[in-house]
C-alpha cells in the first residue's frame, strides 16, 4: 500500500509541475490528482475506515 501511495503522489506532483503549461497538461494532473484521492479513499476503505 505504501509503495502505491508514494508511486501515485509523485505522478500527481510531477503532473502538477506541468499543469499549466497547457489545457491537456493541467487535465492530466486533475486525473492523477483524481487516482491519487480515490487509491487514498480505497486504502482507508479496506482499513476499516468510515466517511471522509
């Protein structure tokens, strides 16, 4: 879990970099961005954890 943790906030961040660069680029962070919350949620949801 740790390991996808660091390996989808680092595609966030290096996206991130680049979002404004251009319309595509900043979409492209917003889906990274996007992968890394629901991966997040999924992990505290098989923890046991409840709402947000």
């Amino acid at each position: 879990m740790e390991n996808g943790i660091r390996e989808r906030y680092h595609e966030a961040q290096r996206a991130r970099a680049m979002a404004d660069q251009s319309g595509d680029k900043g979409r492209a962070f917003v889906a990274d961005y996007v992968n890394y919350i629901h991966y997040i949620e999924g992990v505290h949801g098989a923890a046991g954890g409840q709402g947000h």
